[in-house]
C-alpha cells in the first residue's frame, strides 16, 4: 500500500453492514437473552398448575448454594468435571495436532490423502459418530474392542461403564483433533522455509528447528485454535447423549448435558436457562483470558 494511502469508513458504509449486524444479533442474542429471562422465572413444565412467575436470583442459588454435601457433589461436581474433560480434551489435541501437523508438513507421496482422511471427524456429526463407538467399536459383545480384546485371550472390559470420563476425553479429542491439525498446519506452512534452512545449515538438529524455531513461530495458532476449540468442546452434547448418557451416575455430566437433564428430566425450564447463563458465562470468561494472552503477547513483538 503506497505510504498516505489509507480506507476510511465513512458513515453511508455503515447502512451496508447493517443487514449483516441485524442477522447476527437475530441468530445469536435473542436466544441467549431468551435464556437469560427464563433464568428468572419459575417455570416448571410438569406442573401446569404452578404459575410462571418472577424467581429472582433463585433459580443461581439452587445451584450455588451448599444445603449438603450430595448437592455439593451434584453441581460442583459437573462443574469441576466439565474444567477437567474440556482441559484434557485441549492438552491432547493440542499435542497430537502438533505432532501430526510437524508429520505432515512434508511433500511426500499420498500427504493430501492423507491429509484428507484425518480431517474426516470433523465432518462427521456428533450424535452418528457416538453411536458408531457405542455399539461398532467400543461393544464388548460385537464390537471391533470385543473382538479384537477375545482374539487375543482378553476379557474386554466395559469401558465406557467403568472409564466413562476418559472414554469422554478420548472421543472428544478424536472430533476435534482434525481442527487443532488443520490450524497448525497452516500456521507451520506460513513459517519462511528460509529461516529453518538457515537454522540447519548453522548446524541446528530436528529438535532444535521444531521446538525452538517452528513453535515459537506458530503460537499464536496454537493460542486460536485452543480459544476457538475451547468454545467447541465445552459445548459438545451429542457424543455424551449418546455414549454414556452422562452416567454411570453423573460421572460423565458435563454442564451442557446437566442442562439437557434439567429441562428434559426435571422439566424446569427456570433451572435449565440458570445453568445454561453460567455455563456460558464460564466459556466468556476462559475465551477472554485466552485473548488477552495472545494480545499481550503481540504486544510484546511490536
């Protein structure tokens, strides 16, 4: 751009963009203040009789509050559950796709095929993808672990009964590895080959060029796609409702699911739009703090 040569908005641009803003607002406020105002009502759905009337701040406090340490366990519980599987479900797509990217970050015979399958799961819808696990793979009857597990003279164990929170976290890592790949990828193909020649001919070894060259390079990737998979994962509902169902127990709810549970279950849509509110709330708060690292370490390179 030649130097004095800048875009300035001017104020008959803004009616432009006006259609878009108004979509938007439409497609993501209105249900979110929707959510907001039924969390302040009391409106319970098996109870017909019950008028819906202003709750205040009760419909947070039945969750908040500690009366015993069965309660404490129910939503705290979910709570520290929810923290822990998004957090381990991060970690390892986070490595794996790194490792995958530095993989495939290379012209070899068969890569773009390659390439092609690992972004498979991302495509595949969330509720078909759980049911293929629950009864083709992960069935100890007839399922591929079943079989493989009584070839080999193994009793195949009932993960999803006995490991209900990893078999979470490792099918939570396979629908969202391929998105941590891809965006790594790129961010590894936008580093400049020059700079990794020069790194070896200085007689810079595989580690040093990967862990001290490229990575450093491509944090600010790494930084998007875990705020960017954050908001994914924590979200995620359709591979819980139809893998564990949340159970044993509530050993496998995460928040979205105790939301499902509390409208679908309990019939309560006041409870059901509280717990939705903090739960995104939540996801606002970890997003921000994501952001502001990655602003902060921009500002550090300017």
């Amino acid at each position: 751009m030649p130097d004095g040569l800048q875009f300035r908005h001017k104020k008959s641009d803004y009616p432009f963009l006006l259609p878009a803003v108004i979509i938007v607002a439409v497609m993501t406020q209105v249900p979110f203040l929707m959510t907001l105002i039924f969390s302040f009502i009391r409106w319970n759905l098996s109870r017909p009789d019950m008028a819906r009337v202003f709750y205040g701040l009760r419909n947070y406090t039945y969750f908040l509050r500690i009366r015993s340490l069965s309660e404490l366990h129910q939503f705290y519980g979910v709570f520290f559950q929810t923290v822990v599987i998004t957090l381990m479900t991060l970690l390892f797509c986070s490595i794996l796709g790194f490792l995958l990217a530095i993989l495939f970050d290379h012209q070899v015979p068969g890569v773009n095929i390659a390439r092609t399958l690992i972004l498979g799961p991302f495509f595949v819808m969330s509720t078909a993808s759980g049911v293929i696990w629950k009864t083709t793979i992960l069935n100890t009857t007839f399922g591929w672990y079943g079989v493989i597990a009584k070839a080999l003279g193994m009793t195949p164990v009932d993960l999803i009964s006995y490991y209900p929170k990893a078999t979470v976290i490792a099918l939570f890592t396979w629908q969202w590895l391929p998105f941590f790949f891809l965006v790594i990828l790129a961010g590894l193909q936008g580093i400049d080959k020059d700079l990794v020649d020069c790194a070896r001919i200085d007689g810079a070894n595989w580690w040093q060029t990967t862990f001290k060259i490229k990575l450093p390079l491509i944090v600010n990737h790494l930084q998007v796609a875990i705020m960017l998979g954050l908001v994914f994962v924590i979200k995620e509902f359709g591979l819980i409702l139809t893998t564990t169902a949340g159970g044993p127990g509530t050993r496998s709810y995460t928040l979205p699911y105790y939301v499902y549970m509390e409208i679908f279950s309990a019939s309560n849509v006041g409870r059901a739009g509280a717990l939705a509110t903090m739960t995104v709330l939540l996801t606002l708060v970890l997003v921000n703090l994501i952001y502001r690292s990655i602003q902060r370490r921009n500002a550090q390179y300017r």
